[in-house]
C-alpha cells in the first residue's frame, strides 16, 4: 500500500539509520531543540557514520542530540545559520581546534536551499546578503533594479526529521514550532527517515491538515 | 518631543511600539528588540512573526508552563494567540524575502548614513561568525528600526558614515532608535527626529555623520 518502511520494534531508530554510509550528508531538522530528532540521532552515533556534513539550523546545544554527535568526532562540516548559542560549547571547542569546518548560510537561504533541492530548482536568485561577505565570490545579477545574488540546492544524504505523529501511510503532521526545517528538509534527501510521537492507522490523519504527505518519507520509527 | 534625561531600554522600547501601526505584522528578533512586545496595545492588533513559523505569537510562556514545542527566535518558550498560525520555514522566510512583514526591529553593531546595517559579526578572527535570519529580515521587511545605544562601550560612535563591521544588509535600515534620538535614515540623509537629554547641536558635535534638522523638532 506504501513505500513508507515502519521501523515499531525497540530497536527501530537502529535499524532505520542503519545504512547511513560515511562522508553522508545529513539534514537534521530542529530550531534549537524543538523539532530535533534526538533519538534518530543517538541511533547514528550509536551506528558510528563518520566524516559527515551535517546541515541545521544551529550547531548543536548541550551535550545532547547534535552536539553529542558533534563531540564523537563524526562531523566533518556544518551548514548552519547560528552556531554560537549560550550552550554550544561543543561546536565552540572544535571550531577553535579547526576540527569542524563551517559554511554559514543565512536562515532563509539555508531553507529555500533544501527547498529548491526538492523542487527540481537548479538554482535561484535571492537579495540575501547582497553586499555581505557571505556573498562573496557568488553571481550577481540585476533584476528590475534590484541586485540578487546566485544561490545553489543543498541536498541531502539522509534527512533526519522529528514529526509529531504519522498514519499508516507515511503522512506527517508537525506540532507548534516544533514543525520548522523539517517539512523542507523531507523533500530534500534521499532518504527520508521520521520519527513520530505516535502512529496512527490510516485514516486517522485528516487528510486536509497533512503537512508532509507521504510520498516524501522513506521510513517512520515511533518514539 | 525633547526630554532631558536620555532613554532607558524600557522607554525606547515604549517608543517603537508607539511608532507600530495597528493591524501591523512585526518581527522583533532577538534580544532587546523583544521588549517592544510588552508595550504594544493589545486592542492595536499587531501580529508578531516567530522566524521559526508562526504568526501570532504570544508572551513568554508561565513558569511551569513551558511547552518545548512552542519556542521563539530566541528559542524560549512562548504562548500563541488566539489566531495564530504555523509555517514551516521555507515559508516562514518567504514571508520575510516577499516583503510581506511590515516591521522588524533589529539590534544593530553599526549603522552607516546610508543605513547600512552591521549586526552579525564583529570581524575579530577568533570570534565564531552566526548570522541566523537578521540578512533575511534586514533586505525583507517593509520597513527596519533598529533599536541600540548611539555610542559603544569605548565611546565611539555606531551611527556611522560608513560600517566597519561586515554588513548584514546594504542601505536596508530606515529608523534608529537610540537613548539619546531617533534618527530618520531616508535619500536626503539622516535627520534627527527626537532627542532625549541631548541636543541637536551636540549630537551633531559628537556624530561625523551630516545630521538634518527634524521639521517638527528638536
């Protein structure tokens, strides 16, 4: 009935991230904590996938999730829009070390970027950071007056996404702000591993409030 | 208005909020431009974008209350309003780019006599750069107040003739509110609309900027 694989034993985070091969990369949504699939997260540290470039929206906060994977050693470059928060201190420590690269990207670049990933759009002209250093060396070009600069996709690997529950069929619906990158993020990998709070039977969904419909999500594990 | 104090944070804050239109849809980013939320006219029906997907915003949430997946720019927890709506963030940054947002009020390192705006990164080569939505929200909104002290901590001035710090945006700012005058930033350069326990003749000693004298003051 779907292609959506359901991963429901104990073990199911493990065995949905499994296959993540070195030198992947890796969109994990989440603003901060909300929305961060923390255990889809453990699972891959767990697993061991090293040499990664992982894209979010910040770079890690506390010891857990992100900054857990950051602190094993596993992440090889982050695209992100904020890494420094109160509590990165992870990412701080290897940033200053120059054991993490950093490509840092302006919020809304760095969403319609996975965007136009899982759009088919080869690229776009955007007025972000016209002017700016973080548009440095990119293409330039006036429209009507205005002066846009050349942004390109960024596609995933895998895409790690918190969602709030799933039916049967793979449909994904968000909860409060929690629902940030990941609905983005779903159409911009090749594959698309979910993890839910809950999981209902088909039909359970109102079709009219999906937010990521199925056809964009590979494997849900129920948390 | 001419006061002889200069402008606490909260009075700059009750300032801005004054200058926001009824029915206006506002983003106030992070830190101190945030305190603008709490003097704004509940019956003046100003909408408050989260750039994390939500229109509508409430207050910070209670104590004991907090609700992790409901969190700010600032990513503490917040409140929604009774028609609030929820967005994922392509959307939510679509909203910015598209100039739908009427205000955002952002807290700036430097301002140039342009209104270029300096707010990301202070360019020190240990500092580790972030940059979030403020390049977005700063080329996006229909109109940009940014909200800080007219001077830094060693005296210098930050209403600039141009920015030394790298730029979030170029000739994007079009208001300044500081403790000691709102300055207006449009084609015929920088004019004083407010002053608070400072004149215009002093501000004008004390800033490089060329300053034009406000038609209704000081």
């Amino acid at each position: 009935m779907t292609k959506t694989r359901f991963y429901d034993s104990d073990t199911g985070a493990d065995e949905a991230v499994a296959d993540v091969a070195d030198g992947s990369t890796v969109l994990i949504g989440g603003f901060g904590l909300a929305g961060m699939p923390i255990e889809l997260i453990d699972a891959l540290i767990r697993q061991g996938a090293s040499g990664l470039t992982v894209v979010n929206n910040n770079a890690g906060n506390g010891d857990t999730g992100l900054a857990a994977l950051l602190a094993k050693g596993r992440v090889r470059k982050v695209i992100c829009s904020f890494p420094r928060q109160k509590d990165s201190w992870v990412f701080d420590g290897l940033y200053r070390e120059g054991k993490v690269e950093l490509e840092l990207v302006p919020q809304g670049n760095l969403a319609e970027r996975m965007r136009a990933a899982g759009a088919g759009i080869g690229a776009f002209f955007c007025p972000t950071g016209v002017g700016t250093p973080l548009a440095e060396g990119k293409e330039t070009r006036e429209i009507d007056g205005r002066t846009y600069v050349l942004e390109y996709p960024i596609r995933g690997d895998v895409a790690l996404v918190g969602a709030h529950r799933a039916d049967r069929m793979g449909n994904l619906v968000y909860r409060k702000t929690a629902r940030n990158f990941g609905p983005v993020m779903a159409t911009a990998a090749t594959t698309v591993i979910a993890q839910v709070r809950e999981v209902v039977d088909v039909g359970g969904l109102d079709p009219e409030a999906v937010v990521t419909p199925s056809i964009y999500v590979d494997r849900v594990v129920a948390v | 208005m001419t006061l002889s104090t200069p402008l606490t944070k909260q009075e700059m804050a009750a300032l801005v909020a004054r200058d926001i239109e009824p029915g206006s849809f506002v983003n106030l980013g992070i830190g101190q431009p945030t305190m603008v939320a709490d003097f704004l006219d509940p019956a003046a029906g100003v909408v408050l974008h989260t750039e994390n997907g939500m229109l509508n915003m409430g207050p910070a949430a209670p104590e004991g209350e907090e609700d992790w997946d409901l969190t700010n720019a600032g990513k503490e927890p917040v409140t929604e309003l009774p028609g609030a709506a929820y967005f994922h963030h392509a959307d939510s940054f679509a909203m910015m780019r598209g100039g739908h947002l009427d205000v955002c009020v952002l807290g700036a390192f430097q301002v140039s006599a342009a209104g270029d705006l300096a707010n990301w990164h202070t360019g020190a080569v240990d500092a580790i750069p972030a940059v979030g939505g403020a390049m977005d929200l700063a080329i996006g909104a229909k109109s940009v107040f940014v909200m800080m002290s007219l001077f830094a901590k060693d005296g210098t001035p930050k209403l600039v003739p141009s920015c030394s710090y790298p730029l979030t945006g170029v000739g994007c700012v079009d208001r300044v509110y500081t403790e000691h005058a709102v300055f207006e930033i449009g084609p015929e350069g920088v004019v004083v609309r407010e002053t608070f326990g400072t004149s215009y003749d002093e501000l004008a000693e004390r800033l490089e900027v060329p300053l034009i004298r406000g038609a209704s003051g000081p």
